[in-house]
C-alpha cells in the first residue's frame, strides 16, 4: 500500500543542512506579516534598483525555482533525476506585452524542446500562451469579437509561435504542456491546443491541454475533447489540474454581473477532480493524462484507478506532477514505488519569476496561525532524523 507519510523517502534528496534551512524559510513565510512586508519591500527595492537580487536568490528562489536560465537549472535537474524524479523546466516570465518578448520567449521554449530531447529526466516541455500573445487579443477571439485586419495578422502570429512550438517539440518527441489560463481567453488557448493536437497527436499524445476542475464546465470539456479526438483520430493530452485563478475568477464575475464559472464548493471541485482521472484512466487507449496536484487523495486514487484498470506503474500515459519546492513527500514516494512524476521547475530572472515567487509564499502563508503542510513535514523529518541519530549513537 502506497502511502505519502515516509518523509524519509520525501526528504532523501535533503542534506541536514538543506532541511534546516527549508524549515526556517517555511517558518518565515507562514507568518502573514512577514509575507505582506516582504512582498512590498521586495518590489520596492527592485524597482529602485536596491541590490537586493543576491539575497532573494540565496534563500526563497534556492527553494521554488531551478535558476536564472536553463544553464543553472542543471544541478536541480540532476538532483530530482538521481530520485528518479523528472523536470519540466518552465520558463516564467510574465507579464509581457510585445512582439518582441512573444518572439523571445517562443524562442526560449523551443531551448527548452533542445534541452529535454537528449536528456532522461526532462520528460516534458511546457508554456504558458499568455507569454506568445497579448492578454487582450486573446480575450477579444475568446469573446468571438470580430478582429481587425490587423488584429486578425497579430493573432495569425500568436498561432505561428504555437504552431512553431508543437512542431519542434513533435520533430524532437518531447511532448509539451500549454497551461490554462483565466477562463474569458480560455476559448482561443483550447481552440489552438485542439488545432496543434489534431495535427501532431496522430501517433501519440505529444501537444497536451490542461483542464482546470475548479471551473463547473470543464468535465464535460473533457468528454468533448475526447470525443472530439475519437472522431479526428488523434491522441487526447490531457493535464489536469484544479485550477489556480479561483478568487480572480470570482472577483470578476461578480463585477461583471454573470455567473461564476468556478464550482460553488470545495468538495465539487474534488469531485470532479477526481471523475476527470476515472474517465481518462478508463480511456486510456486514446487519453495520455498528467495528474498536476498536490492533493494526497486525488494522487492515491489515481495510483488506485491505475492497479483496477490493470495500467502498469512505469506506463508513461500516466504521470504525476508537483511544484519544485513542494509537496515533495507525493513526488518522490511515488517516484520510489514505480511511478513516472516530474516536478514544474521554474526559472528565469529574478526580477521576472517574482510574481510566481509571491504566489509560492502567500500559498504557503498559515492559516489562523495553523502550521502549513510542508511545514508539518519537514517538522516530522527534522524529529526522524533526531530520533535514528540518537538510537544509532
Ligand atoms: C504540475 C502543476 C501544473 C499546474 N498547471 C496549472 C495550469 O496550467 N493552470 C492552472 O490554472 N493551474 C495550474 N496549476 C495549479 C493548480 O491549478 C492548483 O492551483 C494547485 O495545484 C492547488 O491544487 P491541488 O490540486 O494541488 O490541491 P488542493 O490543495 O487540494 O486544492 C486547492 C485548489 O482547490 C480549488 N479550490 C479551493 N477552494 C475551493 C472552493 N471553495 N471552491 C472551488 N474550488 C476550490 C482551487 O483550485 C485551489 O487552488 C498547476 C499545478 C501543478 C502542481
């Protein structure tokens, strides 16, 4: 029986040293205050150039992200892959408004498709298209407004940069993650993944949309998508995740008077969670699925739905993954019973993963003062390796 309770196995890839210093960072950024301040300071000094870039690097950066550019990722690379963990590595620039940073970032994705094509523990690539494309053009073709010409040659570009992306990643087989974004310019992101993957899905499953479970919606999409693969003839890749822009999401349908898209309670979105797994596992002749979780129930149905359908641990359909940083306790568990995972391992400049770095540490911020999950964990290990040092001396 799987279980994610051996935070030996969790933590196998810490050093002392290394979990001391994970402990006292999770201790600072569980304190609401301390987070608060923080991120307000952080953006003040970077914006007047105060040389504070060496100390985010030193400490909350060391932890969630795999360095300034692919380069310095190889060390993390290497560290997950020793635990039979892979890396998705994810280039995570945001924010950004024009073609030339659209070029460049297509550009630093296909390095990404060069990086993962000769190397074992790089199973996936993966982009966002809101780092091809402005916001606003694809929120104007996901509400079905009519473009101007040259609005209609901006978005014929943003399709050229996807178009490029899946291909390279088809000629090199590494196949390739496009992330789900707010749901108003969610309509152009599936429209283009369902083009890219009746394309370059014909033998397997190499172009992959995510579905957000949090969205009320979204099962059925599942189910369409699937049908719409049996029909075509392609392979469906499907990752699934809960979804990340809940309090967006709801912030702007209220405002806006229509009604929310996300599910009314927790428990929904679980549920349907955990539906969308049984329908791939049980579709999986057709289904490649990658479970983006860090939820323990959902990833010990799946390992459960996998052992009923007869579907082998190492079969490369199926895989888990989890954030860099994070929830390593289901990551490498799994790894060590058989399972193919693979962790998102951000990287990029300092100044630009800084957004993503703010949402890792208000995740992680307590609640009414509880403890947080990864917290507990590296608490249990510290106590573990207290306790085995103590009964072999
Ligand atoms: C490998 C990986 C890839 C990811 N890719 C994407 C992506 O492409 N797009 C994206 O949007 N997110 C993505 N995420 C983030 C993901 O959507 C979740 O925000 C995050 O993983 C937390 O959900 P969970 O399944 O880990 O577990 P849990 O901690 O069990 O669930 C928390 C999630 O449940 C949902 N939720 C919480 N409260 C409620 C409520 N009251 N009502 C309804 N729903 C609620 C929210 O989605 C919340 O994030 C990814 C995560 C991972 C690990």
């Amino acid at each position: 029986m799987l279980s994610f309770d051996n935070t030996e196995v969790s933590f196998s890839g810490k050093s002392d040293s290394d979990l001391n210093w994970s402990y006292r960072l999770f201790k600072i950024i569980g304190n609401p205050t301390i987070v608060k301040i923080g991120n307000a300071l952080t953006k003040f000094a970077l914006a007047i150039r105060f040389p504070i870039k060496g100390m985010i690097k030193a400490t909350i950066f060391k932890q969630f992200v795999g360095g300034e550019n692919i380069e310095e990722c190889k060390k993390t690379i290497e560290a997950l892959g020793k635990y039979n963990v892979g890396t998705i590595l994810d280039y995570s620039v945001e924010g950004k408004e024009n073609e030339t940073d659209f070029d460049a970032c297509a550009k630093e994705t296909i390095a990404t498709i060069d990086r993962a094509k000769n190397e074992n523990h790089i199973p996936f690539s993966v982009f966002k298209i809101t780092g091809l494309a402005r916001f606003a053009i694809l929120e104007k073709v996901s509400a079905k407004q009519k473009l101007s010409a040259e609005e209609e040659k901006e978005f014929a570009n943003v399709r050229e940069r996807v178009n490029k992306i899946c291909k390279h990643a088809h000629d090199c087989n590494v196949s390739i993650f496009i992330d789900a974004e707010e749901s108003w310019i969610q309509l152009a992101m599936d429209n283009l993944a369902n083009e890219m993957m009746r394309v370059y899905n014909k033998k397997k499953a190499i172009v992959y949309n995510t579905f957000q479970l949090y969205r009320k919606d979204r099962l059925s999409y599942l189910q369409e998508s699937f049908l719409m693969a049996e029909e075509a003839n392609y392979f469906l890749g499907a990752k699934l995740v809960r979804g990340a822009y809940m309090e967006k999401e709801r912030k702007r349908a209220k405002e806006m008077n229509y009604p929310s898209p996300i599910q009314n309670t927790k428990e929904d979105c679980d549920t349907d969670y955990d539906r969308a797994l049984e329908f791939c596992v049980n579709n999986i002749e057709r289904i490649a699925l990658c479970a983006g979780t860090h939820n323990e129930k959902s990833s010990l149905h799946l390992v459960e739905l996998m052992k009923q359908k007869g579907v082998a641990a190492s079969d490369k359909r199926i895989y888990f993954s989890q954030l860099l940083g994070m929830s390593d306790h289901i990551s490498f568990n799994l790894a060590k019973a058989g399972y193919s995972v693979a962790k998102y391992v951000p990287y990029g400049p300092v100044k630009e993963v800084l957004p993503y770095l703010i949402r890792r540490a208000q995740e992680n911020t307590s609640v009414k003062g509880q403890t947080g999950r990864e917290l507990s964990l590296i608490i249990k290990e510290k106590k573990r390796r207290k306790a085995h040092l103590r009964s072999t001396n």
